[in-house]
C-alpha cells in the first residue's frame, strides 16, 4: 500500500529538497486508481534517489500500476544493476551527493543501447533543463510532481521508444512518428532503421538517438533539402508543445549534429538564418 504521507494534498510528491503543505493529508484512495486501459504492459524501470522514502513511494507507486519498478541510490548501485540485466527507463534525481544526475546520465548515454532517462529535479530553471536534454535526457521533470505526472512521462516516453503498453491501440504505438511511413533511409553513408529504431554510422556502428532526436531526424529524412521552420519542425516531427518549449528543437538539433559530425565531418544539417534548417543529403528508402 501507498504510504500516502508522503504525497502532498495535491498528489505531489517532493523529496528533502522540499515537500509544499502538509505531509499528514491523506488523498482519497481513488486519487491514484488506474484503469486496465492505462496498465504498461510490465516495462523495467529504475528509480535512482538517495531519498529512501522518496525512491520508495514512487518505486512502489509504479509497481502498483503494473510496471516492473525498482530503486537504488546512487549512480553506482545503478551501473551494478545494469551491469547484471537492462532496463527500459531511469527516473534520475538531479542532486544527488557524490556523483550527481548530471554525470550519471554522462556515463549512460555513451553506450547506444542505453536506456530512456527522465531527470527528477528540484532544479526548473530553463538552463538546468536545456543542460539535461543537450546531456542526453529523454525528458525533464521538476519536484515537486504527482505520481500520477511521472507514470504519464514515463509511458510517454515508453511509447514513443516502442515499448509497448499492454492495451494501447496498434495506431498509436507505430514504430515512427509517422504510422505507414517506417522504413530503412540511408543519406550519406548513414543508415536509419525506423522499425528497430536505430541509427547507423557509415563504419556501422549503432549511434544512441534520443526520443527527441530520432523524431527529428524521421522528420528531415522524411522532407530533405526542404527549409523546415522550427514550427515545421515541431509538426514534422509529430510532436506537442512540449517539444517546443524553450530551446528544446535546436537543443536537439545541436545535439544530433554533434552526433553526426562525430563519425562524418560532412554537413548533414544546414542552418539558413531566419527561416529554419535543411537536411541537405540526398535520401533513398528502402
């Protein structure tokens, strides 16, 4: 059972870094009910936060809607656990003493087949979140927030990775941002694999996309050596406003040019000063 002294009157849950209102209100049970339709269909997740009872409310919450959840406390316990089986997703407390978020999810995004990581932090600035996404981030939540607000980013992350919950229609877990239209594109070299989602360098080495960045790339491989407005982008690319905040489409950009540029010095994506960017290659599916 959910200790529901932990969980602020507003279904938020915060840890020491700050937990608003009073910690005795109890939230009516039906405040956290799932319904069949919503259950995952079982997805590993790791909780990672040096708050015990931070980590384990919220590792006990997903469990309670049917996720396969566990928690450790710090970066180290984290690549022991990985190092033993996978995982699909990592909630990451930002502040953490020691080894902090941020060089965790460092050491974790070397590797291509690592897993989804939602930063949880206490820290909303505009710049601790663009800083997390340039990193590698799938997506950034800020404390305090409701169980409810993480289950929904982590199976929204989930989905658009192709993890599939158990009872989500088959049209909205398409392998792309655009259902029909999954294939192989290769440009310069490259090669994109959007039904196993994987990108591969000219020498064939797998390269490690963000959900961000692989929407992006389906999106100017899909429409290349066309101006694409950031609007463009975001509706290219099949995503929500959510996308668009901030800096977030050219801290993508930026960060898939990098990746890029790193096995290929040729440019790939153009910027054109005041209208957008071009994905200049020539594109052939397959």
């Amino acid at each position: 059972m959910l200790d529901k002294r932990r969980v602020h009157a507003t279904g938020m849950i915060a840890n020491h870094h700050g937990l608003p209102g009073p910690a005795s209100y109890v939230p009516h049970e039906n405040a956290f009910a799932t319904t069949e339709a919503e259950r995952p269909d079982g997805a590993r997740i790791v909780v990672v936060d040096d708050d015990p009872g931070l980590r384990d409310l919220l590792t006990e919450f997903l469990v309670d809607h049917g996720l396969r959840a566990e928690a450790v406390d710090s970066g180290a316990a984290l690549r022991t656990l990985l190092r033993r089986s996978s995982c699909d997703l990592v909630v990451l407390d930002m502040m953490m003493p020691g080894e902090d978020g941020l060089s965790v999810l460092r050491t974790l995004v070397q590797d291509a087949t690592a897993p989804a990581v939602i930063m949880f932090s206490a820290l909303g600035s505009e710049v601790d979140r663009v800083v997390a996404l340039e990193l590698g981030a799938d997506d950034y939540v800020t404390k305090p927030s409701s169980p409810r607000e993480i289950l929904a980013r982590i199976r929204s992350v989930l989905r658009r990775r192709g993890t599939r919950p158990a009872t989500v229609e088959a049209s909205h877990v398409a392998d792309c941002a655009h259902p029909g239209t999954c294939d192989i594109f290769a440009f310069a070299g490259w090669t994109l694999d959007c039904r196993m989602r994987v990108l591969h360098a000219p020498d064939g080495t797998a390269v490690r996309l963000t959900d961000g960045e692989y929407l992006l790339l389906h999106a100017f491989v899909s429409e290349p050596q066309t101006v694409h407005s950031r609007n463009d982008m975001i509706a290219l690319s099949g995503r929500t406003e959510s996308m668009a905040r901030g800096r977030t489409i050219d801290v993508n950009i930026s960060r898939l040019r990098r990746k890029l540029l790193a096995f290929d010095p040729t440019e790939i994506i153009r910027t054109v000063r005041g209208n957008g960017y071009v994905f200049m290659p020539t594109v052939v599916s397959r």
